[in-house]
C-alpha cells in the first residue's frame, strides 16, 4: 500500500533538538527517517516514540563529518525508501547535526577547527548536494544555525563563523531550488539547555542565570522549544516562506 504521508530526514534525531524536531514532524503526520552518529539505543527509543504515535520511523546511522560515506549514505536511504515507505523520493531535509567546540581565537587549533567545519559546514553543503536529487518538488529544507550569527560570545568564533556560512548557503539552495517550488530556510536557536557543548549551560548555574537575565522571556531555551517552529516550516501553511531565517531564543539580546 501506498504511504500517503510525507517524509523528513532529520539529522543528529537521537536527542537534543533533532529529535524534538523529529517528534513535532510526526505530530504533523510526517513520516520521519532519523540518523545518529553515536547513540543507537536512544535513536531507537525516538524511533519507538514516533510508531507509538502513529507515523512510520527508521534510524540510521551517519557520521556527518565523514563526507566520503554519503555516496554510501544515500544507496541505503533510496533502498529504505522503496522498500519501506515504498517511494523513492523524500519531501524534507533537517540539518541539524552538530556538536559545540569553544575556545578563544588565539587557542583555536586546526584540527579543532576542521572538527567543527567537517561537520558544520563541509557536512551539510555535501550532503545535501548528494540529497537535493531525492527531494520531491515542492519539498523543504531546514538548516539549524545559532543566535551566534546575530550576537558575538567570546570562544564562539569558528563555530559561529561556520553557522553564518551556513546562512549564506541556506540563501542559494532557496535560489537554485526555487524553480523546483523546494523552500530553504534556517532556524537559530538561542541558547538551550541540552547535551550540546558537554551540557555546558543544563550543568551551570551561573550560565543558565546569565542566559536568562539576557533573554527577554526570562529563561534557558528548552529543546521543545526549537522542534514545532522546525515542524511549521514543514506545513503548507509555510509555503510562500524561504530563504529566512528565524532565530527562536526567547527574545535573546535584543
Ligand atoms: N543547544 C544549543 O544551545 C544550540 C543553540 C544553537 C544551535 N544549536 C545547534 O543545534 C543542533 C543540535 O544541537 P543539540 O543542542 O541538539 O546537541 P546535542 O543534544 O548534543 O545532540 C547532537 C546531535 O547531533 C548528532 N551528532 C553530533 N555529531 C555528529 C556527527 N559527527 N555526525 C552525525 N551526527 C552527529 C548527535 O548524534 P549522537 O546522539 O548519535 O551522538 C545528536 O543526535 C546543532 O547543529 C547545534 O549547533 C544548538
């Protein structure tokens, strides 16, 4: 039987904001194919999550910052597609992987810094490149920056740099893909209190008080705070909506 539902890839969708993301799709009835560096066991429970409530789910497990796997990759996400959703094109594309590295300019190493670049700029350019042909016209994409775009931190300087070249990116798929009716957005969060950056603002008293005194609705983002603007950008009420940028923080310095 044919599957009616539209389907979302969301990266990184075993915690953290991707699988806040990855449940507030399928509240919208959206069929959800999940990927994980690391963690399988909780990629699972999120995939357990999304049946339970009634849409189809896979995990599948991708390092972003492995560029030379995505060839791969993609061979294994169209198998999954015509044999378990019975399609071999999909509607949505959420770049959200990612990790936190912090450190003064003057201490910033290379290898930091080509972490960091590997996963959050070379990754999501090439990936999607290698994903774009699978989007079904008229789909979306989702590129997750940073409020560090608009704001400076110290010790924020080449992530926040590869987040912006994110931004500009965003801007050109919504050019190139346009013709095809395919949207391309981003949304910045604030800052939010997950497992990013070692849980550095969830373990810190005196940073979730700083966060919140700047802020103008008082408090630390929360992951269910970022995933339904993510999911509206996925609704046709979102249609005549591309190439913005929509930072979701609660008001953070502004
Ligand atoms: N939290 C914040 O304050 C904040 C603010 C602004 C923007 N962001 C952005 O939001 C996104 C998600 O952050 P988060 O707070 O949800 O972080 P998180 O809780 O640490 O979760 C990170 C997710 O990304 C995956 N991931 C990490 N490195 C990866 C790699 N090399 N390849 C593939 N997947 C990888 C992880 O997979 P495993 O679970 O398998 O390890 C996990 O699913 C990131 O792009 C981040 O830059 C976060």
């Amino acid at each position: 039987m044919e599957s009616k539902s539209k389907i979302a890839l969301v990266t990184g969708g075993s915690r953290g904001l991707g699988k806040d993301m990855a449940l507030r799709l399928a509240q919208k009835g959206i069929d959800i194919i999940l990927t994980y560096n690391t963690r399988a066991e909780e990629a699972q429970n999120v995939v357990a999550q999304i049946e339970q409530a009634g849409q189809k789910a896979v995990a599948l497990q991708l390092n972003t910052a492995n560029v030379k796997s995505f060839d791969l990759f993609r061979e294994q996400f169209k198998a999954l597609l015509s044999g378990k959703f019975n399609t071999d094109h999909f509607d949505f594309l959420i770049n959200n992987a990612g990790f936190g590295r912090n450190a003064p300019i003057e201490d910033f190493t290379e290898e930091m810094f080509d972490e960091l670049m590997n996963v959050h700029f070379k990754g999501v350019y090439f990936l999607t490149q290698k994903m774009m042909a699978l989007l079904n016209d008229g789909g979306g994409i989702v590129n997750i920056s940073s409020g560090l775009t608009r704001v400076s931190f110290k010790g924020s300087s080449a992530y926040a740099s590869m987040k912006g070249a994110v931004e500009v990116f965003t801007r050109y798929l919504a050019k190139e893909l346009g013709p095809r009716g395919i949207r391309a957005n981003i949304v910045a969060p604030g800052a939010v209190a997950t497992d990013f950056n070692d849980g550095h603002i969830r373990k810190s008293e005196q940073l979730t008080q700083l966060v919140s005194s700047i802020t103008a609705l008082g408090r630390v983002g929360m992951a269910e705070d970022i995933g339904g603007v993510v999911a509206f950008l996925c609704t046709d009420d979102a249609r005549w909506v591309t190439a913005q940028r929509i930072e979701v923080s609660g008001g953070m310095l502004i």
